[in-house]
C-alpha cells in the first residue's frame, strides 16, 4: 500500500521503512514490530537524540527502539532514578526544596535545600528504602507541556520551589515542560520541572545505590545557596549494581591522596594555599624520570627545548585573546614599573615569541618547540583534587610550526609519539575526532584544511577513532585521547590542535619558494598534559606500586647484622655507579622487621648480605610480589635489574 498524504514515514535502523497515521508514537513502533519489543521497550533515539517513548514519530525520522541492551537507555534509566530519589527526598523532608539533578559518568546526582537538617548515612538508607516503594507502585511518568509559563513561576514561589522558579523564568521562551509523576489511579503525586527524556513508569527501576553526600552551591556561586547533593547510580541489573560498587572500592583504594601520606609522595598546605602541590622526594624522583624519558624521546624526534618567562606584560595576552576569553581564569594583574603585568596561564604565545625572533624560510620548517613549562590558572576551591584539579601545574607543552602541505606528516609523528609513550606507562585509549563547534573563527577552507589532516593522519595508522560533532575549541579542531586505567576509568589524555587562531594575530609566517610570507600553521600539543594531573593519575593507576623503572627506590640493600656493614656498603655503591636507585637500612631492627618494611614501601628488589654473601660477592634477592628469587651474583642481580629499567617493564 502506498504513503497517502498524511502518513508519517519513519526508517529503522535495518533501512526499512514504516508508515503510520500522524499522531503514532514510538511505542505505536515498537508495538507494529512485535510485541516482544514493546515489552521491552523503555525509550526511542530518534535522529540520534535520545527520547521518551511516547514521543510523537514525525515524517522522515530515523528512529531506534531502546531497551535495557541498549547502552544509551543507562541515560533514561538513571534520569528517571533521580526524579523518584528527589520525590523520596521531598517525600521524608516535606521541608526539601529541589534544585537540579543530573546525569553523569556512571550516575547521577540531585541537589536539595533542607532547612534544618543534615543529611546523614541513615537518611541515605531511609531515601532508598522510599525509593524502591515508589518503583513497585509503577508510578508513570508523563511529560507535561506547560500551558502558562507565568502562572506556573508563581505556583512554584508560592510552593517555595525558588530554584524551579529561577529556572522556568530562564527559560520560558524554551517551550518548557514538567514531568508528572501519576499514581494507579492517575493521580499527580509529584513533578518536577524537566526536559527529559524519561523511561514510561518508576517500574522499570529496580537496580540503584546512593552513594554519599556532599555540600553545594545553586549554580556552583559561593555566593549564592549553599545545598546538599546526593551522589548516586542506577543500573538495569543487580549485579551491575554491585560490580560498580566494588569498582568504586577498589578506586576508593587507589586515591592517589590516601596513598600519598603512605608513601610520602606530596602534600599541600594552607599556609601557602590551595591547589600548589609540594613534590616530595619519593615522587620528586618520579617526576625527574618521566621528564628524562620525556626530553630523550622528543630530542631523538627532533624538538627543540625552550623555557619562556612565568610573568608576561598583559599586552601579549590582549595580542593572543587570552585575556578577552580567559580573562576570569587568569591571575590578576602585578603592577611592574606602571605596567601590568600577568602570570602566565599557557605557553603558547611565549613559543610565538620565541619564533617571531627572527625571519624563517620554508627551509627552516617544521621548527618543534618543547617546553616543560609551569602555569598558573584559576580554579574555584570546591573543584580542586589533590594533584588532579590544581592551580599550578607544569605542562608538556609543544608547538609546531609547519607549511600546510607538511602538516598531515607532523600530526603522524605526534600520533606516533603519543603510542609509544602511553604503551610505556601501560595505559590504553580511545581517540575522538572534534569538530569545528558553531561559535569558531576562520574561514570553511581552512577547517577543512585542518580537520581533514587530522582526520587523514587517524586514517592512515587505522586508529580507532569516534567523531565529536562540534567538539573543537573557537580557533582549532583538535584530537583528543582519553586514557583507560587498570580498573576501566577514563582519564583525559594527549590532545593535538591545530590553531587557526594564534597564527592569524600574530602574524606567524614564513618566506616560500616563491620568496613571498606565508602564514606557517601552527600545532599545539601535549602528551602528558599537565605533570601533576598525569602523575596524579599514575598513582591510581598503579595502585601506588610504581614500576621498577619509575619506583623512588628500586632496590633496597639490607645488611643481616653490623658484620656486614663495609660489604653492604660496598653493594650500595657498585649499584650507585650503575644509576639504580638504592638505599641502605643497617638498623637495628630485625632483618625480618626490615623486610617488611622495604615490602610496605613497594620497593621492587630487597638484597640480603649475610657472611656467605659477604665472601661470595653475591646477594640475596627477594621482590615485592615474587618474594625469595635465591643467592646470585652481584653483577648477574646488576645486569638483570638494568634490563627491566632499560626496557621499562610495567
């Protein structure tokens, strides 16, 4: 039968087209593919947005059938959870006025003003408890388009609901809606000012935990209501529900904080202030091999050092815009001899400084520039983390200055570093592509120049790679990697950019072959990204047991009595001339106490000298995980241990 007129065409994800009478919903869709999936049914993505079920279908959608299989449906899922944690709230604290609550990376979150009362772990039990009390009454959940913008602002005031009524009023010109909560008998018990999407009933949830409370400002101001957040997840199985919380476990072991006072790694201090991180001499060490490891591989891929000033007149960051769109993460400005003067949030324009010195031909090109360079930024204190969220930090920055035709090549070389340094350490990844966004300078040529060397240098290697629409900054498309640790989290990884900003406003350029200036491109780049945030998460990621190659201290020399004392020095020192890093413990303690001690202090390698090892010019070796490995020769323990730091086994 063909399409009248008035028919509704919609094609699913096999490419088959189905047609329904205007007014056919999603689950009308579901529903003519079979019953089954109707049963399953919890949501649609039409056109790639995710929807309630209910929507109304329109013509010439492209439209997918969620249910609980579906990764996308989590989002339905744990929205929906977090109206009914809210309900459960306002249900046990009539008091409660609700702001916002969102979804985010495994979970989600509301946030509420309760005069009165502090939220305490047994309120998390008693939430929850009402909460799986409105999920078996299958309340539905039914979007509500809302008729009088006006009357409903002043319901909410009159109600107290003074943040919904903030938010209505911000976007009343949005076509805004409520989502009702109705009982078996239709009744409205509850609603809460939303755009959705939502699962079709509470009787889809069955699987959540709340995890913890935390303070909160409306809209993050200090200056503005301070609120409780609920921290918490939901998931389609039980199971998943406990294999998260035991993920949460195991990172809760990791944080990189708790293992810090373990292991003396770093500290802050309120006498000097919040997000300046104090390196300690365990992972001072740390540091100072990665940053060996860093300026040896880029000087063999040949990038040349530079170091640029910590303060810079504000008239550099007026010339790079820094000071017009980063102005509030800036530090205010010093006055030096009637100027004002800044510190320094990025390195970038001091690299263009440094290439403006003088005149460049195309035969210079590429010019690498690499710099460990320390920056200084704002960060608000409730974001800030130990070492992962700071205010200074050192950055592995680079920039490339290059001709168009060599910009494909030098992206291929980044990517090529980017592996070989993210392998080392043991991380895997997952590359996106990000897009020119819709606020962005430059002309359509050259994005198009940009991104299509981005994407055919991702092409090229056959990397696995995923494209975020509109996912660039104003003046660049970019690569970004995202970090996969030993227990699955994602870390914010390597970025590449290619800048078609900088260039333009200070006039970067080189002479060509045809003797004429031309604008150089310019890549900005960094592997590690900031030293603090990277080490900070290696921590975590190694579970504060540092590879032999990176460990503070790789071996540590244990005398069985004061007999052996000039033996074991003399080990100490013959490990010394082969750069291992070592330390003596001849106390008094026992050699089992001091065994352990070593053991606790994740020091890889224990060398025992007793009398027959003293005469032998041997050691007895034990590791941290293996234990006893047997007496062997000094210089076959040297070899064998420099082999694994040579070739950097994780």
């Amino acid at each position: 039968m063909s399409k009248t007129e008035t028919q509704v065409s919609v094609r699913l994800p096999d490419g088959s087209v189905r047609e329904f009478d205007p007014g056919a919903t999603a689950a009308d869709l579901a529903k003519s593919i079979s019953q089954g999936l109707y049963g399953k049914a919890v949501g649609a993505l039409i056109n790639g947005e995710i929807r309630d079920l209910f929507t109304p279908l329109t013509d010439g959608s492209e439209v997918k059938i969620l249910t609980p299989d579906n990764p996308e449906s989590l989002e339905l899922l744990r929205h929906s959870t977090a109206h009914v944690m809210a309900e459960a709230v306002q249900k046990l604290f009539p008091q409660a006025k609700i702001a916002i609550g969102p979804t985010i990376d495994d979970g989600f979150y509301y946030d509420f003003e309760i005069p009165g009362h502090t939220l305490s772990p047994d309120d998390l039990v008693k939430i929850e408890e009402e909460m799986k009390r409105i999920a078996a009454e299958k309340q539905q959940i039914v979007r509500y388009q809302i008729p009088d913008v006006d009357k409903q602002i002043a319901e909410f005031k009159a109600s107290g609901e003074k943040f919904k009524a903030e938010l209505l009023d911000e976007h009343k010109n949005d076509s805004p809606t409520l989502y009702l909560m109705k009982d078996k008998d239709g009744k409205v018990v509850w609603n809460d000012l939303c755009r959705g999407p939502h699962l079709p009933s509470t009787g889809h949830i069955k699987a959540f935990k709340l995890l913890k409370v935390s303070g909160s400002y409306w809209r993050g101001d200090e200056k503005r209501e301070q609120l409780q957040r609920i921290y918490a997840t939901a998931f389609w199985k039980a199971a998943d529900v406990e294999a998260y919380l035991k993920r949460l476990e195991e990172a809760e072991k990791r944080d990189h904080r708790k293992l810090s006072k373990q292991y003396d790694l770093f500290s802050t201090h309120e006498e000097v202030g919040p997000g300046l991180v104090f390196w300690h001499p365990n992972l001072a060490t740390v540091r100072a091999t990665i940053e060996d490891f860093w300026r040896n591989e880029h000087r063999r891929r040949g990038y040349d050092f530079v170091f640029t000033p910590h303060i810079a007149s504000e008239d550099l960051y007026k010339i790079s815009g820094h000071l017009e769109s980063y102005g509030e993460n800036m530090y205010s400005a010093m006055d030096i001899d009637d100027q004002p003067y800044r510190v320094k949030p990025m390195n970038c324009p001091g690299h263009i400084m440094i290439y403006k010195s003088k005149l460049h031909s195309y035969r210079d090109l590429p010019l690498r520039f690499a710099e460990l360079g320390t920056v200084y930024r704002y960060e608000r204190s409730g974001v800030l983390h130990g070492m992962l969220r700071v205010r200074g930090f050192t950055q592995d920055d680079s920039h490339i200055f290059c001709t168009p035709e060599q910009l494909e090549g030098e992206i291929n070389g980044i990517l090529d570093l980017i592996e070989m340094m993210m392998s080392t350490f043991g991380y895997t990844y997952k590359a996106y592509l990000s897009t020119r966004p819709e606020k962005s300078i430059g002309t359509d040529e050259e994005w198009a120049m940009a991104t299509g060397a981005l994407e055919a240098a991702l092409k090229a290697r056959k990397m696995d790679y995923e494209i975020d629409p509109g996912g660039g900054v104003f003046y660049a498309p970019k690569i970004d990697i995202k970090l996969y640790d030993a227990i699955g989290r994602e870390w914010q990884g390597p970025t590449v950019q290619v800048d078609l900003n900088l260039p333009r406003r200070f006039d970067v350029n080189y002479i060509g072959e045809d003797g004429e200036r031309h604008p150089a491109v310019m890549v900005h780049r960094a592997v590690l990204g900031s030293l603090e945030r990277f080490v900070g998460g290696l921590i975590e990621h190694y579970a504060g047991i540092f590879p032999t190659w990176l460990a503070p201290t790789q071996a540590a020399v244990l005398p069985i009595s004061d007999k052996q004392a000039a033996y074991a020095k003399q080990v100490v020192a013959r490990l010394n001339e082969e750069g291992i890093r070592v330390s003596l413990d001849d106390r008094s303690e026992t050699i089992n106490y001091r065994i352990r001690e070593a053991q606790m202090q994740q020091v890889p390698f224990m060398l025992v000298v007793g009398d027959r090892e003293a005469e032998a010019a041997s050691v007895a070796v034990r590791h941290r995980r293996s234990g006893d490995l047997g007496v062997m020769p000094l210089e076959k323990f040297i070899a064998q241990i420099k082999s694994e730091i040579d070739s950097k086994v994780i």
